[in-house]
C-alpha cells in the first residue's frame, strides 16, 4: 500500500521543498516564534501578508486556523490553514483549508542540536489547472516558494539569536510569559501519503 501512495503522488506531481535551518537557540524559542502570527507578518512584509480571520495574532495552536491576505506574485490572495498536528517543541504541520494551492502541508520540525536549534521545513505542495499547473510549480512556484521560506527562516533566525531584527521584534514580546498546557497530537503522518516520500523524523 505505501508504493501504491508513493506512485499516486508522483502522477499528482507534488513538489517538495526541504530546507534545513542553524539557529543559535533553544527549540522551545524556535518552536513558539515559528507560530507567532505577529513574527509571520513581520517576516511577510514584502507580500504585505496580513491576517485576516481566525487566529489573527499571538501564537497559533492545534486546531485553530489563521486566514491570510497577501500579494504574491502581483497577484491578492487569501489563504486559510489549520494547525493539523503538534507537538511543542518538537514539530507541528499546517495544511491548506482554501486557497490557491490544490494541495499544500507544511511540515516543521525542530531538532536539538550542539548550540541550538536545526529547524526543517518539509513543504509540500500542488498547483491546479492541470499540465499547465505543474509547469508552472516548476518554472516558478517552486523557485519564489524556497525563497519565500529561506527569508521567513532569516527573520526567525535573526529574532531567536537577537541582532538587528530583534531590536524591533525582541522574542520575549512575541511569547508569551504563559504558555497552555503541551498538547500532542499527531494526525495521519501518512496524509496523502506524502511521508513516503520524506521519512518522518520522529521529532516531533
């Protein structure tokens, strides 16, 4: 069954992108400013992302959803995901509910390493329309998405270590003091059968 998922998501033409982050801090900072809605604008100011519905700031958790709207690509768009699966501070997912994308989950995992955090996006996605779709995600989508992620990846970055960035956005103000109980929930790692495709890391 798992090479019959594996085949199927080769003829849907779903593109992956993995990036993998050094960040001098603890997993525990990284993983809650990487779910901050006030870092993400901050991150997305060029696309003018902002939300719009659901959890519109502070740090979004399992279940909840967050609408953004954005102009990437010359293009308005308005995107609504959900948190799917979590488990602080180890990784969360978020999947598309409506928006441009055919298909879209986005994977991120933070894993303990000597000196800090190593933080990895496994970002999946697929456009619609067909054979043009899919030429598409190669000539472009895929090329302006990675970018988009390494400079969302570089504001993170740059707020957990402090620096400049941090001077405006310092990590304290982004978390709170108090944070809810841990919560764990994994929801099928097997969706759409994309972890054939990427081993799961079990760090989350």
């Amino acid at each position: 069954m798992q090479r019959l998922g594996a085949d199927c998501l080769e003829r849907s033409s779903v593109v992956t992108i993995d990036l993998r982050t050094f960040i001098a801090a603890p997993p525990e900072r990284v993983f809650d400013l990487s779910r901050s809605i006030d870092l993400h604008q901050l991150s997305m100011a060029r696309s003018r992302e902002e939300a719009v519905g659901g959890r519109t700031s502070g740090l979004i958790g399992l279940g909840e959803t967050v609408t953004w709207h954005a102009r990437h690509l010359g293009v308005r768009q308005r995107l609504t995901i959900r948190i799917s699966g979590y488990e602080r501070p180890r990784w969360f997912r978020d999947e598309l509910v409506r928006g441009a994308f055919a298909t879209m989950v986005h994977d991120h995992h933070f894993e303990p390493v000597d000196g800090g955090t190593e933080r990895r996006d496994v970002f999946r996605f697929s456009a619609p329309a067909g054979p043009l779709g899919r030429l598409v995600e190669r000539l472009l989508l895929e090329r302006y998405m990675t970018r988009l992620l390494e400079d969302r990846n570089a504001t993170i970055k740059a707020v957990a270590e402090g620096g400049e960035v941090a001077q405006a956005a310092g990590w304290q103000r982004l978390i709170p003091h108090s944070e809810p109980r841990l919560s764990r929930h994994h929801p099928s790692r097997d969706f759409h059968n994309w972890t054939n495709l990427a081993p799961d890391l079990k760090i989350v």
